[in-house]
C-alpha cells in the first residue's frame, strides 16, 4: 500500500565540493567539470548525481566522489540542503552538499580527465550551474570554521610535509598571511607533530625539516580535554 501516494513526489541528489590544495601554487583549488547532459550542458558544474533508492545520503555522496577521483577514504561532510523549488529547471529537485577534502597528488587524473574536471583556483571560479556558487561559498565558510577548532587541514596535505608548507595551507584557506614565528611557535606548542629526520631541500639549501601529523596523540590529548585552535 502507498501511504503517500497523495504527496508530491520530488527527486534527491547530492552535490560534492570537493577542495584540493596545490602546493606549487599554495592555493586552495575546487575541482568542477563540464556539464555533459542537459539543463546547463557545457557549463561549469559541482560534481554530482541522483540518491539511489537503495542507499543513504553519505553513501550517494560516497559515490560520486569515488567516481570522480578514483579515492573512497576522504574526509567527507555534509553541509546543507539546498531545495528552494525553482533551483533547478530540470525539475522538483532537493540536493543535499557535501564538502571533501583531498590531497591534490592522491586522486585518479586519468579518470578525473575522462569526467572533463578540472583543478580551478577559488580565486578564478567561473560562474557555476543553479546554486552551486552559494554551496561553494556555504562550503569554505565551514572549511574555515573546522580548520580553526580541528585539525582537519592535515587531510590537504601529503603524509610528510614542511611547517612553511602547512602554513602555506592555512594561508590558502584563510587567504590571509601569518607571521611565520608566531605560526611555527603555535603548531608546534600542541605536540601533534612528529619531527622526522628527513629535509625538503628543492625550494632552499639549507632545507627545511619534514613533520608528520599523529592522530593517535590527537585522539589522546582529546580524552584529557585538548582543544585544538588555530
């Protein structure tokens, strides 16, 4: 029996922001692709799709992150639900956004080419399809706000990196500039890093030392009250 056959039936989709962080260019980039299906084929489009009927929400957006760049291990959140009635002209249409992060250098380029996506810095965005300018904007608010209170900016960054790297990456979020002692002088005072004997010397001779972040610490100081804060 269809108890709701007298309801207005509407379809649900999701829609991934999925941010990378370039680290020649210490810049945070979306990745976006070109529209292939109508309304709005050809232009600049989120990546996204259709809730099957047989999976939840965080597994659709699973999906179509794993489709796009080949990784199915990325730090995933939803966001909002976007549903005002006219967002799309295709039709009665209700996504929910997700936000991900990824290391630029981890993802599937081949199959990131064959969806015709591409890296774009968030300081040359194109105009995007419907809202997803407004889930763009919606996404690095909150990518800003847990950058400050989590350490969810490691999830940008290789597994070993420099302090001026890192601090490149919080630069990129922020788009602002920190003094480098008192950056260095902080990240380094929450003994979440782990200094490795190893030096990056391609941007400086004397090279400058590599650190990894411990989660297990993290989980630890956590127990005991830690509060993580940029």
């Amino acid at each position: 029996m269809d108890f709701y056959s007298k309801y207005d039936k509407l379809l649900i989709a999701v829609d991934s922001i999925i941010f990378g962080f370039d680290e020649g260019d210490r810049e945070l980039k979306l990745l976006i692709l070109k529209r292939k299906f109508e309304p709005a084929m050809g232009e600049w489009s989120l990546m996204g799709g259709f809730t099957n009927v047989n999976e939840s929400l965080d597994q659709a957006a699973q999906r179509t992150v794993s489709q796009l760049t080949g990784l199915d291990e990325v730090y995933m959140e939803q966001l909002y639900a976007f549903g005002a009635p006219e967002r799309d002209p295709g039709g009665r249409i209700v996504s929910v956004a997700y936000f991900s992060l990824i290391r630029i250098n981890e993802h599937d380029r081949e199959r990131v080419r064959k969806h015709g996506a591409y890296w774009i810095s968030l300081s040359n965005l194109p105009k995007l399809i419907f809202d997803h300018s407004d889930m763009v904007t919606k996404a690095l608010r909150k990518l800003r706000i847990r950058a400050r209170t989590q350490p969810i900016g490691f999830e940008l960054l290789p597994e070993k990196f420099t302090i001026p790297q890192l601090q490149g990456l919080y630069e990129a979020i922020y788009q602002k500039a920190f003094d480098k002692r008192n950056f260095r002088r902080k990240i380094l005072s929450m003994g979440l890093l782990e200094k490795l004997d190893e030096k990056e010397k391609e941007t400086s001779k004397k090279g400058a030392f590599y650190y990894q972040f411990n989660p297990t610490k993290y989980e630890e100081f956590l127990q005991e009250g830690f509060g993580f804060e940029m």
